[in-house]
C-alpha cells in the first residue's frame, strides 16, 4: 500500500492518496486539502483513482471534490445521512460496506459524535483513517455544524476504532499519524474514559454558559481540546478557546 497526503497549511486538513501500486488503482480519501501535490503524485505513480472517500460533509475536508471528479471522474462518497449536508453524493456507504479498489478493500465503518455520518475508512485491514473523530493525542469535537453527542463520539473511538488491532494505523484528517496501541495508553481523553486517570471538575464558562470543565488536554492544533459538562447535564467536547475557568 501507498500512503501520500497533502496537508492544508491553515485547516491543518489531510487529504490522502490511497494506492495499491505504482501503476496500479487508487482512491482519495477527503478533498480539503490542496490538490496540486496529490495530482502530482498520481501522474507519478501511474495509478487509477476510482473513488473520492468523504469522511464527513465540513468545508476543510471537502472544498477541493469538484476538482478530482472533473479531472478523473470519480464518484463522491461519504455517508446517506449526511446526503443533504454535502450538497449531493454519487455514492452512499453504510457501516460495514466494503469498497474494492484494484489491490485495496476499504471498509466503511460509521462512527457519529463529531458529524451525524461520520466515517472511518479501514484499508486492508492495515489502516484507519479516522477524519475528525480520533487524533494522535486528541479527539473530535461534539458541538459543531450536523454534530451528535458526546456519548456517541465515545462509543466510537472506544468501542469501534480502538477495538481494532493495537498495530493499526490511524490516519487523522488533521495532522500526524498515530496507532491503536499509541491511542489506548497515551490519549487523556480515552485515559479518563478508560478509568485510567481521574477526572477534576472545575467550574467553568463554555462561550459564557456556566459548565462543569473535566478535562482539559492538548489539541493537533497546538491549542487545546475540553471534555465539559454543560449546565442541562449533557457533556460536550470543545475547543479550548471557548472554555474559561472561573
């Protein structure tokens, strides 16, 4: 398998190229980020790309599809859910649905919190890529455009992606990779989440809301990322520029 990924210098957003083999087949997995260095490593390896995969419907991921699908014409996929949020899809995938791209099967595997269809691409059984659910280090958050709960983004990395073999590969949509084993030992959300390490409330603002702050750990963006109790009771994950303790 070959892995190459343009990186966006303001979102911090990936997209990757997926290949089997130099001359081989290849899909794209988001499209925010700029398309030139993947465009050039397509004419470089020779490859096929039969697939634009979409992790979920935000701009960062996304802004860069009409580009692949002028110039290769492939289909753009991402979850049915999420249909109307990205404008149209050519394709819809579901939890479990298998891909084939010459040498490369991608499973799709549905993992809600961050985005109402939120999707991981696993590659071969390899490789994970996790879009804005699980980072090297953090997690997604829960309260932006077409989020769902905090209790489903929990139930996803812990019980979807972090059950996947400790050696797998976790490919971000931001930033570095990571792996399973790296996540489970080293990440203070999934820490806390685990039983691990303990949790110290402190009273605290959310964009001026009285909450309750859990944790506060570092984000892929050099900030921070908050795991908060809001005043109705429901916990939230945030940037931590929204958060301010009293």
């Amino acid at each position: 398998m070959i892995v190459r990924k343009s990186l966006d210098p303001t979102w911090l957003s990936n997209t990757y190229l997926v290949a089997d083999r130099p001359g081989g087949h290849a899909v794209l997995i988001d499209t925010g980020a700029p398309p030139e260095p993947i465009l050039a490593w397509i004419e470089e390896l020779g490859v096929t790309v039969t697939h634009a995969l979409c992790t979920h419907h935000h701009l960062d991921h996304l802004i860069h599809r009409d580009v692949y699908q002028a110039k290769f014409g492939c289909p753009i996929c991402g979850h049915a859910s999420e249909r109307e949020l990205f404008g149209s899809l050519d394709q819809t995938l579901s939890d479990g649905e298998e891909i084939k791209s010459g040498g490369l099967t991608i499973r799709a595997l549905h993992i809600p919190g961050h985005t109402l269809g939120q999707l991981a691409f696993l590659v071969n059984e390899a490789e994970v890529f996790t879009g804005d659910t699980l980072f090297r280090g953090s997690v997604g958050g829960t309260l932006g455009p077409g989020h769902t709960t905090c209790a489903d983004i929990k139930h996803s990395i812990l019980d979807v992606l972090l059950a996947l073999p400790e050696e797998t590969v976790v490919r971000p949509g931001h930033m570095e990779p990571t792996t399973v084993r790296a996540e489970r030992e080293e990440n203070l959300f999934v820490r806390a989440w685990r039983g691990l390490d303990p949790i110290r409330e402190q009273p605290c603002t959310v964009a001026g809301q009285e909450a309750t702050l859990l944790l506060r750990a570092p984000d892929y963006d050099g900030g921070t990322k908050c795991w908060v109790r809001l005043a109705d009771g429901q916990e939230a994950l945030v940037g931590g520029s929204r958060v301010s303790v009293r």
